[in-house]
C-alpha cells in the first residue's frame, strides 16, 4: 500500500493522537508505514554540512520526540544505545545501512543497575555481537529499536544526501557510545543543530548526536561481510 503524504505539522498531530493510548513499537510502525513527509514541509529542518550529519528537532512532547537527521556521504554515528527507549527511522531520502549489535558482556554490568536509563556505562572491556545490517531507503521499511534491539550504527550509503526522520518514545538527552576497537563505553550528551527550524548549535562546537564522524564511505557488500 502506497504511503499517504502528509505535512510535517499533520504528521506530528497524528502521532501525538496516539498517546491515549499505551505507546507501544507497533502502534507507531503501523502509524509511521502509512505516511511519508512533504518534502517541502520539512525544507526548515534540513541543514546539510560536510563534516558532520546533524539533528534537527521538529517536534518534542513528554511522550514523542521527532528529528531530521541530515547526512552527507561518508557520514555515520558511532555505535551507539538508545537509553532504553523505543526508536523509529525513516528514510526520507537516499539511502543508509543500519548495523545493529547486541552486547554480551562487560565489566561494568553493575552500571546498568540505574533507573531511569539503560546503562552508566563506563567498561573498559566489553563484548558487543554484530548482527545483521539492514538497508533502508526511501519508501522502504521502517526501521526500529526497542527492548530487544537498542543497539545499532547508522550509515550513508552511496553518494547522495540522505534524510531520515527519527521518533523515539520519550525525549533521549544522553546515549551510551560504544568503541570496539578499545573495548570501551561511555555516556554522551546528546545536542541538536537546529530546534524547530532555528539554528542552535556552534558549529565550531557541535557534537551532533551520539557521533558525527566524517568517514570513507563503506560499501553496502563490505556492510553485509562484516568488514
């Protein structure tokens, strides 16, 4: 079934109209796979750099954030959590590999023992499994993390400009970043590049999310073969 176009204002309407009822991964899947954003209608929130993707909040409530995430070839996130929180991405434009991992272990599992978050993080040994990639583009599946799946990298793929939309189930000021080569965690402050179509970031100082990076593009075969 073809997806219905609707403005960026009648898409946020729509989704905060869920939150009478519990919020949960499939009530906004089925909601999300329905719908696509008038390009034009998301024109104030699109903000392109060479040297780093950056996020921009269109909307946010105590129950529902919404972002534009703009990227430039080569550009991805560290790997990183979602602070136990439900995630939904959409692929507006172009195209990007998500990689999601599962963590096996670490030694600073009492750091998970928080409340309001997933983890302290802070381990400087870790052990997270690589699983499976999956392509997103635009019109494509919608795609997710919750409970399960929390864990994951994001990709440009090809040589366009990409733009994804991404809800997660409550406002996420921090995530866990994780660096495989040193085996290492820690906790990441998250910022936004534009609030509601205004620029609030330095560039000179704008961390971007949980890990801009300007890096060789990698291929989606080399993705799928793990390297």
């Amino acid at each position: 079934m073809a997806r219905r176009e609707v403005g960026a204002d009648e898409f946020v309407a729509g989704l905060a109209s869920l939150e009478g009822s519990p919020v949960t991964r499939d009530r906004v899947l089925d909601y999300c796979s329905e719908r696509h954003l008038d390009p034009h209608s998301l024109e104030r929130y699109l903000h392109f750099r060479p040297d780093m993707y950056t996020r921009n909040l269109i909307w946010a409530d105590p129950i529902f954030e919404v972002m534009a995430l703009c990227w430039m070839p080569g550009q991805r996130t560290v790997i990183h959590s979602h602070n136990g929180q439900l995630g939904w991405m959409s692929v507006e434009r172009g195209a990007l590999a998500v990689i999601n991992y599962k963590w096996l272990g670490c030694n600073a599992a009492d750091n998970q023992n928080v409340s309001g978050m997933d983890c302290l993080a802070g381990a400087t040994e870790l052990d997270l499994e690589r699983r499976e990639v999956v392509e997103c583009a635009a019109g494509g599946p919608i795609a997710t993390v919750d409970k399960l799946q929390t864990i994951h990298q994001v990709v440009l793929q090809g040589k366009e400009p990409a733009v994804s939309i991404h809800i997660y189930s409550r406002p996420i000021e921090s995530c866990v970043a994780y660096d495989l080569k040193q085996r290492t965690c820690w906790r990441r402050t998250l910022s936004f590049y534009s609030r509601y179509g205004e620029v609030v970031l330095d560039p000179a100082v704008a961390a971007g999310g949980p890990g801009p990076a300007s890096v060789p593009l990698i291929p989606a075969e080399r993705l799928r073969r793990g390297q």
